[in-house]
C-alpha cells in the first residue's frame, strides 16, 4: 500500500478504497510509461533526436554549441522547446477536458498517429510525437501523494536511490520503491519501440498512437476522483 500522511486516521474502509486508488494509478504510470519508452525508442532509433528525454537533448545542445554547429543547435533548441510547449498543451487540454484522461490522451493518439504519417521529412513527424510526449506528462503528476514522472526517469532513480539510502539507515517507509514502476514500465517500452522501429520505421508511431488510444479508452474505468488525484490541478 502507498503511504499517507493521514493513513492513521482513517477507517479500514478508507485504507481499502486508498490501496486499491494506490495500485490502479500505478498500473496506469506503468502503462503510460511504456508508451513513453516505445515512442522515445522509435523517435531515436529513426531520427537520432530524443522525443521525451530533453535532457539528452539538452547535453547534445551543449555539445553543439561547444562545436559551432549552429544547424543542430537550431534544431535542439526547437525540440527542447516544443517539449515546453507539449506540457503546457497537456495543461490546458487537461483542464479544458475536466481533469479527464481521456481527452487527453486521444489528443496524444491522433499526434502519434500524425507522427507516423509519411512527411518529405522527419521534421513534422518528430515535433508532433515531442509535442505529444509533452502532453503525457498532465496524464498522472502524483499517486496517493508520492509524485511520479512518464516521460523522464531520472527522477525516479533518484527518488529510488535516495529511499534506499534511508532504508540502509533504519528507516521502514516503503513509498520509494514505487519508483521502479515508471523506470520498468519505460525500460520495457523502449525495447518494444526498438523492436518495432526494426521492423516499421517512423510508421511504428502509429503503435504508439493505438496505444495512447486504447490506455485512454481503459481510463473511462477509472473512477472520477481517483483521476482528479492523479493530474495536476
């Protein structure tokens, strides 16, 4: 069971609606996350450019700017900001949707579906799957209070390590090694997305955009306060 400042309080009843609020929100991070890794996967393997890992991105603009390569520092510069502007987007979409997943990730299936569709260049289709992984982030910012990332695992690992450097030192909260779930759900999708890259080329979006379509058909099971816990407000 994820932990809660308020856990003490509450009835047997509460802790069983809390465990299960618990398990369905992580089961939806898990899944997310593969999304996530499949569709960075088949972006890099087919353009050499991260879609959601901007701090990659980031390290490639430094290394650009180091060289005089004004081309690829133009380049990264739009992608790292187009990944602002996804975020922002998925804000919006979001809040416009009801604080629905919904909306939301239909948004993000038709843009990965977009993604796969046959440009002159990669261009397009690479703003529109960064665009979209922006977007994923407004799906799930916290579960029962422990925040999570979908597009960006270092967090994660951070969150992780740091946990178990207080489990080393005697304490028993147990709420960090829920962080192995984004990393493994993002682990798994990545091969996924490599394997189908092999196979489909930039088309292998159009998985990814059935994905998104399907994950957001399966949110409608999710009750509605539990999806008002798990986005930003």
């Amino acid at each position: 069971m994820l932990p809660s400042t308020s856990t003490h309080r509450a009835s047997p009843g509460h802790l069983h609606i809390q465990k299960w609020r618990g398990r369905v929100g992580l089961a939806l991070v898990a899944s997310l996350s593969v999304l996530a890794g499949m569709t960075d996967a088949i972006g890099f393997m087919a353009s050499g450019d991260f879609v959601s890992f901007m701090s990659g991105n980031t390290t490639r603009l430094a290394v650009a700017i180091s060289d005089g390569d004004s081309g690829l520092t133009i380049r990264l510069i739009l992608l790292v900001a187009t990944f602002i502007v996804g975020n922002a987007l998925g804000v919006v979409v979001s809040r416009l949707g009801g604080r629905r997943a919904l909306p939301l990730l239909l948004s993000i299936a038709a843009l990965l579906c977009l993604a796969a569709w046959p440009f002159d260049t990669q261009l397009p289709a690479l703003l529109a799957a960064i665009v979209a992984m922006g977007m994923l982030n407004a799906a799930v910012e916290e579960v029962n209070g422990l925040p999570v990332g979908l597009t960006y695992v270092t967090g994660a690992l951070s969150r992780f390590g740091r946990g178990l450097g207080r489990w080393v030192l005697g304490e028993r909260r147990s709420g960090w090694r829920v962080q192995m779930v984004p990393w493994s759900g993002m682990l798994v999708g990545a091969i996924l997305g490599a394997v189908l890259e092999h196979h489909l080329g930039l088309r292998a979006m159009l998985v990814s955009g059935l994905f998104a379509g399907v994950l957001g058909l399966l949110t409608l099971k999710i009750p509605r306060r539990w999806q008002l816990g798990y986005m930003p407000r």
